[in-house]
C-alpha cells in the first residue's frame, strides 16, 4: 500500500476480542502514516491515526491520488476561467484545513485549485483557486512568528494577484491572528479568516458553508482583515467580523464568533449564496478596493504579556514581568488592580515597560479617573487601552513597540478599528 | 465645625480667579475630614474630598447627626414593626455602600434602621433592619478572608434571626465575592449581593433601585446566594443571578451583571415593587425556606492561581505556579494550551498541584477529550471544569481544597449551582 490508495482499515483485534462494532475506517492513505500508525483521510475529509497492531488493511484502489512534492508542475485539470476573480486560500492548520488540504500530514507548501474542489465541490464556479500551506500546526500552538509568515504569504498573493485571501485557521487563535495581520497589514483585498468548530465528519460541520461564505466575502468590495463563521446555529449565514473586535465568546457552538460592543460589519446569506449579487452585504463603513495601496509592516515585538489581575492573586506574578518591553493587565471593572500592586507597576512603567490596562469584563471601556486604583494607575503610568478587547490589546501592543515612535499615544488611538473614540467625556 | 454638621464648602479661590461656576458643595461634614482636606457626604450619598486650603466651609447646622461610637445604646427612633420580616444589611464598601453607610469614613461596626432609611428612604416599610459594616474597601482590594469575615457575618445575621441578608459590595468583584459564599454556606434564607454602577450623585444612579429590589428578594422564597442588579439600562426590573453562574460582562453599564450560559434565577419587577405578592418571581428551580439548615464550612485554602494562556506567553509564568496547592487555568477553545506547556503541567499535577481547566471563552463547556492537546492536558492529570466559569473556578478550588477529601472528584461535580451536568456524552 502507498500514500494515495484508497483503504480500509479493520481493527481486526477489537474484533478478534469479541467486538461486534469492531471499527472499520474508509478512506486515502496519507503519506503521514509511519511505522506504528496509519493515518487515512476519511471521506468526510477528517484525518484519523490508527494503530497499525492488530489492524487489517485492504487496499480497496491503488493512487487515487497522486501523492508527493507538490511543486512538481502536473498541470491543474481545472481550468482558469478569465470572467472569475483569483482567490488564495492559505492554510494554516486546524479543521478546515484538514478538510481542504488534502496533503495535510506531509511536508508540502502548496496545493491547487484542484485539491480544493474535491475537498469542497460547493466551491466550484465561484473563483479561480490558488493555494498555499504556511503551517500545518492547531491553533494553540500558534506564535507571533506564524503571524509573521501569514502576512507575508497574505502579501505574496496579492501581489501574484489574488482579488482576495482566504485564511484557513484553527478556532482557538483566531482572533489573535486575525488581530495580528490587521495591524501588520494594509491590504487592497478582503483577507478574511475562516475555520470550523465542527469536524468534516459530523453531520453538523459548518465547514462548507464557512468556506463557501468566505469565498464570497473574498470577492467582496470590502478590504479589511475579517472572520467569517456562522452568524447562527443555524446553515442559514455567516457573520463577517472586523478581525480586532472578534471574539471566540463559547467553546463550542457554531456560531461561537462575536463582534464585542458592535454589531458585525456584515453577513454572507448562505440561503441565498447562488444569487452573487446578494450574498455579501455590508451594513457598517468599512475600506473598499482601491482605496488603500498594498503594504506590510511586519515587525513585532513580543517581549510583550498579557496577565489577568484576580482576587488574592500572587504578586510574584509581577516578578515575571520585570524588564519585559510591554504588559497589558486585564483588570476589574472599569480598569482597576488591587492597590497594593499599583507601586510594583509603577516600578515597572519606570524601568520602561509599557503597561495598557484592559477590562476582564470584555464589554465597555476602560475609565481610570472614576476611582481612586484608577487615578492611582495613571500617575504610575499606565495607559487605558480605552475599548479594545484584551487579547486583542496584547497582540497591538507587540506591533505597536516594534512600529511607533510613541507606543503609549498609539496604544490610545484606534489603528484597525480595534478601539472607538470616546464621543463624549465621562463625566 | 464638627463632624455630623452640616456645611457648605465654596472653593472661593477658584471663584476669586473668576470662575463664574466656582463649585460648592452642601452636605454632611464626616470625620474623615484631616488637616489637608474636608470631607462631604453630599446629600445624593457620594463623598467629596475638597481641598481645605482655597475652601470656605460655612456651618448651616450643627450636629445633624451624632458621630461616634456607634456602639453607644442610642435607641433607634425607627420602630420594629412585627408584621414585616427583617433584613440584615452588611456593608462591605463599594458605591452603593457609600450611600447607606453614613458613617463610611470612620471606623464602626454598625449602622442602624435610621441610619438606612436615611440614605434610602424608599426602604422605609418594606422590613425591619438591621446594618453590620464588615469591611470598607474598593472591592478591587477584596481578599479571601474578607470573603471569610462576611461569610460569618452573614451567619451570625442569620442566628440572630434576620430572615433575609443584603450585602452591599463593590460591583467589580462582586461576582468573586458571591461565588465565595455559595459555596462557604448552606443558608437558610435568601444572602442577596447588590451593589451600584453608578455614585447617588449621579442622576443616572442605579443604587436606590437595586437596594429597594435587593431587599424584596431577601424577603423571597429563593435561599439562595444572589446577585441582584439592573437587568436592563432601563429602571424597570432586577435581575437575579445565581452567585456562581454571574459575570460582569460589562465595564460601566447599569444591566453589567448578566448570568452566563443560562437564564437568571428570577426578576424583581421595579415597575410593580409597591404590589409586594408580583414583585419578586423566578424562572428557575431553587432551593427554597425550610429546605435548608443553616451550616457554614469557611474554610479556604488560597495558594490557589488563575493564569489566562496566550499566544506568545512567556512560560516563566509556570514557574510561579510550582509548589501551589491548586492552579486554575483559562486554556483556549475547548480548554486547551500551547503543547509545550503540557510536559510543566504534568510535572505540576506530579507535585501534588491540582490544575484545573476552563476556557477564555467564557460561554461553554471544557472537553479535552476531541484533539490531541486535550487529551494529553488529560493525560497530564488536568481536571475539566465543565461549564464552570474560570473566575468562580478558582473561588471553587480554594474552597474545595480545604474541605473535600478528592478534590479532583469535586471540581467536576455541581455544589453551588456552578456546574451543569452534560446531559449528552461528546459525541
């Protein structure tokens, strides 16, 4: 058997043992199987590792697919088509990307449109696909040097010229990476994320219509870094979220993504996604093409960390944040720690840390002249990190250090519609 | 001038620079007052501190109220009224305190029913009262063992025969502080947390509201530890949160408190708050008077740590964590953390820590058991806290260590209403 056949596994012990539902597993052979596990892409697209011990495996058709360095020039069988704008899909990782990148167990940089439309049929006719793996990694695992790479990729579609950029990235990270691209990047093109929460091979997987929905958003007139994933629990449509003010707000259900103290720049409806001139609808101002030139600003400082402020907290925790470049405290209420740690913070503003205080309770704006923690903090120094949402406060100030001259007046000004003016005095 | 005065203060230096609206204050003259600057409480309830010096203070009457040991047997002129109920009042600091606890800057034990009716004459004929002051402290600057000194003040209420306990807390621990004792004490009559958003001073204040519908839920039927704030930015209704499922989701709105994942217990109706019978309703079940037989365990064991993962995190932070009796973290997604953190974790839980995962998601359940990060954070020993919300499962996990023979066993089983079972496996 070779990487490409189609399989299936019996596990021929859990039968031998008695087993009346002995598991069997239907699928592709992927080049990732080794000496003690095979791993088969199964139809739903799901990827599952099994132990080769006490297996069985039939080989049901040899090379379904052609499997190895996919830079080999094997002409697409999909053909261009000139009336169709050009997607990039860039693959990061995460169940979707089990869905569409095919070779996802193998050291590949590239896959094509092909690949794409098998994984996701729904896709056909609405684009023509290009495709790139930056990581193969689960979202957890995600680092400020992936963040780099993605950016740079985004940026190497465009210029190949893609009319848009799909992101495929696991749930976990996602709006930490979507934060991360809206502030190294000013791009000409709608970037927009995508993920599921629900693997392919559950009768309840939002990944088609995520990707469909995505796709569209691509194509659309709006060119801001945006997340796309169910609006509802329902395959009716998706919402599309600015990518600093989304927030991964349940663990679990499909429609887990909100837009925090707004309402989402607009929606892809799903019911409707034949008619092209009424999926995607924006109901909130946003960038639109040729209005902005492609550019990146990728550096990032991350000597940056993020630390949640509860009661009886240890304050060795602050220990950890000596010498750091920047910190962003997530406090209480309107802004607040416990008094007895504002003197270590002010040491730390003295030694030049950048400190931004962030909200625990998500929604609403800092205010630190109400009470007195709160004046008490701004004379050591801290800076109101106002309305932006604290993970996505941690990843701007990791840019902001490494881009701005004067970090604390950038940290109060809004640079990707991470952060809304205050309209009126709090009085 | 003496503390109990009441005075007028005009900050003549401003009105000699020629301010036309040189401020005045009017109110009642407390003995916080020190050498540097005089102290008001303004007749909405809130406290100024005003410079002395550039300050003119006329006396327009002395002795409006007696300052001092409020120990002294001074007979309360409000009389005790057999057919209403009574409702302990405790203070713990905070702005709602601020308005019922005249005598906030000074050290006492006890205010009275005159004292209460006072600052919030609409109290007046809904129970007789009875006021304890067991902290006066930002609630930003709220400790473990204050949590246990209300914890037996509550009790000590209830021994002396209050059939209903109001505390009065700061709102941005509020929901720490509630979670505490729900899980300290088994209460044989409603313990209702309330507190304000807003200082009386303001024309937006929420505090009379909250402490009228505070004080008919104390009088209900529901023995349970409460938290009763605005339920909307209107004022028509209370909200009634379970102590153990609240958050405040919100830095400054008057409707911040929301409970998580769930409806509220009940509703006190403001609109109808004069027709006692409608007044108070719940939706829920609940533990009801009479099924319920007073009993505190307040015990706590606080080497306890909450750590929030993100990307990027230094792993320093783990270092902290070593040699504590119990560490909560707040994980990504379905509960998970980078996996280069896991092999520390597990040398945690090998040392004899107690790890405990919830998710920054906030809405949701915890299952490690679908990728491969969760279950090797299983592996490792981590506990799953379920639905739990990560900052009531720290209260938790104090609590649980110094009472519970297994505390792993406990951390997965509802005590206090935190925890929902999953009715359906993960499938």
């Amino acid at each position: 058997m070779n990487p490409g056949d189609r399989v299936r596994v019996e596990r021929a012990a859990a039968a031998a043992e008695g087993a009346d539902d002995a598991p069997t597993y239907e699928g592709i052979l992927l080049p990732s199987t080794t000496a003690t596990e095979v791993v088969v892409k199964l139809d739903g697209g799901y990827n599952v590792g099994i132990d080769r011990e006490g297996s069985d495996v039939d080989v049901l058709e040899e090379g379904v697919f052609e499997v190895g360095e996919s830079e080999s020039d094997d002409a697409s069988t999909v053909e261009f088509d000139d009336d169709l704008p050009t997607v990039a899909l860039i693959s990061t990782g995460g169940t979707i990307a089990s869905t569409v990148d095919y070779r996802t167990g193998a050291v590949t940089a590239q896959f094509d449109a092909e690949d794409v439309l098998r994984a996701v049929p729904d896709l056909a006719g609405r684009a023509n696909y290009r495709g790139r793996v930056v990581a193969n990694i689960l979202s957890e695992n995600m680092t400020p040097d992936v963040w780099q790479d993605l950016a740079r990729a985004v940026r190497a579609e465009v210029e190949a010229g893609a009319d848009g950029v799909v992101v495929m990235h696991g749930t976990d990270t996602m709006q930490y990476t979507a934060s991360a691209l809206s502030f190294m990047l000013d791009t000409p093109v709608p970037v927009v994320f995508t993920g599921s929460q629900r693997s392919a091979d559950r009768p309840s997987s939002d990944n088609v219509m995520n990707a469909v929905c995505a796709v569209e958003a691509a194509k659309s007139d709006c060119v801001e870094v945006m997340v796309c994933m169910h609006a509802t629990e329902s395959d009716d449509r998706c919402a599309l979220h600015r990518g600093t003010r989304v927030r991964k707000n349940h663990t679990s259900r499909r429609d887990a993504f909100e837009t925090v103290g707004a309402e989402p720049l607009g929606t892809v409806d799903y019911s409707g996604i034949d008619d092209e001139s009424v999926a995607v609808s924006f109901r909130r101002p946003h960038v639109e093409r040729d209005e902005r030139v492609l550019a990146l600003r990728d550096d990032l400082e991350t000597d940056v960390e993020l630390l949640k402020f509860v009661p009886g907290m240890d304050p060795q925790f602050l220990d950890v944040l000596e010498g750091k470049a920047g910190v962003v405290l997530e406090g209480t209420g309107l802004g607040h720690v416990h008094t007895d740690f504002v003197e270590r913070i002010e040491e730390l503003v003295e030694d030049g840390t950048t400190v931004v205080m962030t909200s625990q309770c998500i929604e609403g704006r800092v205010c630190d002249r109400v009470y007195d923690t709160g004046r008490d903090l701004l004379d050591a120094g801290v800076v109101e990190g106002e309305d932006t949402l604290p993970e996505t406060a941690l990843v701007k100030l990791m840019w902001v250090l490494a881009n701005e001259d004067d970090p604390e007046t950038a940290m109060g000004r809004p640079l990707a519609g991470e952060l809304t003016e205050r309209s009126v005095p709090w009085t």
